[in-house]
C-alpha cells in the first residue's frame, strides 16, 4: 500500500519498532509520508530499520526505551512534541509472549508479563493522551491478540494482560471522543514474527524456537497493510491473520464448541 501523501504532516509513534510487526509499520507509514517514532529497547535494530528506509530515513527518529521501565516516559513524549510538533498516531506493538502453565509459572514472571504487555502500553498512551486532546485529534491503538479475547493454553499472563487491554482502549475511546481522539485494538492471529522466539517460560527464559503455527502466519508486512486499511477505515478492532481468527467466532456464538476445539490444539 502506498500513497506518499496519504500521511503527509503527520507523526506516528510506533513501539515495537525494530522487528515483526512494528518495522514494517515503520516503513508503511514512512511511505506514505509520514514522519516516524520508532521505539523499542533494541536501538541497533531501529537504527537498522531507520537505514532501510533509504531516501526517507530522515523522516525516522529513533527513540529506544524499555516497556518495563517507564518511569521517564512523561519527559520522552514531551521532548517529541517539543521536537515534531503533533503526535498524530501511537501505536503500541511492543510486547512479549509467554510459553508456560499456570502451575510454572511464579508471581514475578507475571508481573514482569503484565508490565510490558500493560502497563508499559498504557503509561505511554496516558503520556501521549494530554497532546491529542490538545489538539483535537489522534489514534491511540494498542496490540491484543486473539488470545486476548479467550484462554490458551501456556499463555495465562499474556492472555490476561492482553485481555485487560481491550477494557483500557475502550474506555479511552469512550471517553475522548468527544475531542475526536479515535481508539483501536489490534487483534492478531498467527504472524511470522520472532514472538514465539522470545515468550518465556516459567524461568523467565526465553522459548528459544519459532512454533510451527507461527511459522504459517501472515508475514509482518502483510500484518501492517491490514493495520494501516483498519486505520484508514476507523475500525474499533482490526483483525490480523488467516483462517485462525474463525475462532473469535466460534468463542462468541458456540462457546461449547471452542472448549472442545481449544482443548485439542498443540499449544506449543
């Protein structure tokens, strides 16, 4: 998808931004001219993204900060705005997936689950919040899973975190509509990303291998077209993914039959 004037004069803040979903985000928003945040705690790999995108890569800044410690973050996005004016689309991609039972699974790992996937996406949104409302205008879109709207197996902290989600960009929606400020869940399937590469397990370490389901997922690219067309169509929940997403259906209108079908899926 590309229209160079499409997202001419505007600023999307992206975290997640060096790898799977959020570089490609990175590199669709930049080709349709907009100018880019891009976060994540890996500076090399969004310094590497920013490189790739050629011509235009003055138009990335690269702003690297960690989920889980979000203490500064007031001071960052008021040094952005300082900087670029507006901030007219936040896109929360970052995160980290789990690999694990309940049973395995200590106290410490979910907190550490909850404060990437939660509470790191909701202090950068509440920071960016007062700028759009400023402004009178923004999207705020955090990334859900469909494993955010039902339980899976090895998945408990991930799925509740992503779960608690949904009731905060909701809210947030309503609550500021009124100063035309939009809110959007992003809610993927299966994607061929490094997601499953870095879940942890019930040690904090990482699951090490890329599962089978994840490995025929749609590609990241094909990830970030799908967002940017929910965008455009001010969708409240943006569907990513393939035959997989049936079963947001199926929870909805036969719960008895997703159990069934939950219960016999290789979670792993």
């Amino acid at each position: 998808m590309k229209n160079d004037n499409l997202f001419s004069g505007k600023v999307a803040w992206i975290t997640g931004a060096s790898s799977g979903i959020g570089e490609s985000l990175v590199h669709e928003f930049v080709k349709n001219g907009a100018t880019v945040i891009a976060s994540s705690n890996d500076l090399p790999g969004l310094e590497k993204v920013k490189a790739e995108c050629g011509s235009k890569s003055e138009m990335v800044h690269c702003i690297p900060f960690d989920l889980a410690d979000t203490d500064g973050i007031d001071k960052i996005v008021e040094q952005q705005v300082n900087a670029l004016g507006r901030i007219d689309f936040l896109l929360n991609i970052g995160g980290i997936s789990q690999r694990a039972r309940i049973d395995e699974t200590p106290m410490w790992l979910d907190r550490k689950i909850f404060e990437i996937n939660y509470f790191g996406t909701i202090a950068l949104s509440k920071a960016v919040l007062p700028y759009m409302v400023r402004q009178q205008s923004g999207h705020i879109l955090a990334t859900s899973s469909i494993s955010g709207r039902f339980g899976f197996p090895l998945r408990s902290a991930y799925s509740a975190s992503k779960q608690a989600l949904h009731g905060f960009i909701e809210t947030l929606y309503l609550e500021n509509k009124k100063y035309n400020i939009k809110a959007s869940v992003i809610i993927p399937g299966r994607v061929r990303t490094a997601i499953s590469f870095h879940a942890l397990d019930g040690q904090g370490k990482e699951h090490g291998k890329l599962d089978d389901g994840q490995a025929k997922g749609v590609t990241p690219q094909q990830a970030a077209e799908t967002i940017i067309r929910g965008i455009l169509r001010n969708k409240r929940e943006i569907l990513v993914g393939k035959s997989e997403l049936i079963m947001l259906h199926i929870r909805r209108y036969c719960p008895w039959l997703f159990f069934r079908i939950a219960d016999k899926i290789k979670s792993m």
